[in-house]
C-alpha cells in the first residue's frame, strides 16, 4: 500500500468526528484472501463455553500460516497508521456460528489498546448478528458488521467495551471467521 | 384482603393446599423453583393480557439480551395493570407467597413489567441478583412449543439446563434468587411472539 494511503487512513483514524475506528475493505488480493482463508478453515478449532463470558471456537495461528500473513508487511502497515512501534503480531482465529457469543464482564475491564480484525467471513445473513460490538460510555453502540477481505482497526479507549453480538438462527450452518491481531 | 379476595384471583386448587407447594419449592432442582400452571383465574388471565396488548414495549439489546418490554406498571395509566400490580404486592399476596416459599418479602415493593420476546430475542445466562432482589416471577400469556424456542432453562452448576419450562398461558412461575440462580431464555427460532409480565419481589 502507498505511504500517501496509509497517511489517509492514519489521518482518518486519529481525526474522525465519534468513534476512532476503521474498516478497509478487500485488504488482501483475492488469491491470497482465498487461500489464507481455505488454511484458516483447516485449522483446529477448540470449542469453549463459558455461559458466563463466551461461547465460539478459537485456534492459535500456527507458524507456516502466520508467515502467509506477511508479518513484517502486516506490521509495518500497522505501525504506519497507527502511530505505534509493531514488531511482533500475535495471531488468533475465532470461529463462531449460531448460539456463539461474547459478553462483557462485569469484573475485568480490557485495557485501553488497538483492536485489529481480519474478517473471512463469508456468505453472512445480514440480519444473523455476530457483529462486533463497542459500548461506548455514553450507552451508545458502535458496530462493525461481519464482510469478508476486511480489516478493522479501532484505537479503544478503556471505557470503552467490546463483544461479539450473539449469533441468531439465522447464522445456523454459517461460519463466522476471524483472525484477531494482537500487537 | 382475605383468602375470600385471594380466591378472586387465584385458581382455588392454590389456595386449599400450600404444604406440597411448599416443599415442592424447597426441594426443586437446581435451586428453589416452582411451575404453577393455569395460577389465575381464566377470566383474570385473560383481562391482564388484554390489557397488556394496548401497552408500549421498547426494544432492549445489549450483549445479553435482546427483547421488547414495557414500561414498569407502577407508571402505566392501565387500570387493570395497576389493578394487578396492587394485588401481586398486597401483604395477603406476599404472605401467600411466603407461605410456601419460606421467604421474607417486601410488600409494596414489585418490580414489574411486561416482556415480548419475538423472533431472534433471547437472554443469555445470569444470575437475576441485583439490588436486593429476593424471588423472581413469570406470568406466561402465550403458548410457546419446543420447536419455538423461547424455553426459561434454569441451568446446575456446571451451567448445563437442569429443569427447562415452556411458556404456557397462565402458568405463574418462580424462583429464589440467589448466587446460583443462573438461567437463560433460549432464543426465540419462529413468528411466535413469547408474551410474559414479569419482574422480581425484594427482601425485607
């Protein structure tokens, strides 16, 4: 990507009016998206239920597929529009379907920190839920719906709160893919 | 009022016998619970859902929930809602209530309000403990099938449903709440609309 595009986009991050976030969409070149996608889909999902805090499918991103991920370009592009030193990116796949969530605690707060999706989800009903969720402290929700080839980044303050909307039946027989960077 | 004013509202059959609700409700599994089918009389059910279908509900949605619900009756204009709020606070009907559940309720102290859950709706896994609440309670007005989703599942403490209730009209439910009182509306998967008046009492 460009520097000037990258300039735009941290510009647009750190400048916009309301919540400090962004969506880029078809990120990644068609090919790559597919075959990072069709890896990501073999990956050995764990099923964790916590009624009380979660309930999706997690894998760790394993080396061979970290490295398609292009670290150093990823990282390098992440440092540019976030303004932050990113050497290192630790990767995680999420996979959630119909009755899969996430819930606020009441206990633990997230501290303030940039939240980075891949989005590989494809074929999504509109109206399935699975989005990711910020409460604002305002009571305000800001939503980033489920769209394929997309990388969402928000610079989240630590008042700020963050779930993955349950997933309705109309998510059933459906995939919800993402991969979290952690940075 | 008297057990003659309570019988103006209760199904007879509740008020001739409290001993077996009573340990009913003590012994239930996975905490202190009890499904009272056909509670009020006919003509008294069908009056409260009359009424509650001229109400407005607003639609809530955070990451636990998503459903409809009224306003709390204490500040509807309805008169037979306030009629029934009244009732359900008495100190007779507390006292009744206490009868079998064996707990210290506040009278005059009712959180209530109606609940319609439609298609999508749910509510996942909680507690109910909240300031000060002591027992919370259903009134169900519609019926829903399993297919229909839209069962209360009162959950053991592996969080696995232990008893699951299916909405029928004019059962009135209820149960402790405690630190172990978790439970969860499963979602709502059809056109159904799950139609309840609900709330909590507080203690002492």
């Amino acid at each position: 990507m460009e520097k000037g595009t990258q300039n735009a986009i941290r510009k647009r991050l750190f400048l916009q009016q309301g919540f400090p976030a962004i969506t880029l969409t078809d990120f990644l070149e068609k090919e790559s998206y597919r075959v990072l996608r069709e890896e990501l889909m073999k990956l050995p999902f764990q099923r964790e239920e916590i009624p009380l805090s979660h309930s999706l499918s997690h894998a760790p991103v394993n080396t061979v597929l970290s490295q398609r991920f292009h670290q150093s370009a990823l990282s390098l592009f992440l440092s540019s529009v976030t303004g932050k030193k990113i050497s290192r990116l630790h990767l995680e796949a999420l996979h959630l379907t119909w009755k899969d969530y996430t819930i606020i605690s009441d206990k633990e707060r997230e501290a303030a920190g940039v939240d980075i999706f891949l989005d590989f989800t494809e074929n999504w009903s509109e109206n399935a839920g699975g989005n990711i969720v910020y409460k604002l402290p305002n009571g305000d929700f800001f939503l980033i719906p489920p769209k394929g080839n997309t990388i969402s980044i928000v610079l989240r303050k630590g008042s700020v709160q963050r779930f993955l909307q349950y997933v309705n039946h109309y998510g059933k027989g459906k995939e919800r893919l993402l991969v979290r960077i952690f940075v | 009022m008297t057990n003659a004013e309570l019988s103006l509202w209760i199904n007879p059959t509740y008020l001739a016998e409290t001993k077996n609700s009573r340990q009913q409700f003590t012994n239930a599994k996975p905490f202190p619970h009890l499904e009272l089918p056909d509670f009020f009389l006919p003509n008294k059910a069908a009056e409260i859902l009359q009424a509650l279908s001229t109400e407005k509900f607003f639609q809530k949605e955070a990451d636990l929930f998503k459903f409809s619900q009224t306003q709390d009756f204490a500040g509807s204009e309805n008169a037979v809602l306030q009629e029934f709020r009244t009732f359900l606070s008495s100190p007779e009907f507390i006292s009744f209530l206490s009868s079998f559940t064996q707990l210290s309720l506040k009278p005059n102290s009712l959180d209530i309000s109606g609940t319609l859950y439609q298609d999508t709706d749910f509510l996942l896994c909680h507690d109910d403990q909240l300031e000060g609440r002591r027992l919370a309670y259903f009134l169900y007005l519609s019926d829903m099938e399993e297919s229909d989703g839209g069962a209360l599942h009162l959950l053991d403490r592996e969080f696995k449903s232990a008893v699951s209730i299916l909405p029928r009209v004019n059962t009135f439910a209820l149960f402790e709440v405690s630190p172990h009182s978790f439970h969860e509306v499963e979602e709502v998967v059809t056109d159904k609309q799950r139609i309840a008046i609900t709330g909590w009492y507080h203690d002492q």
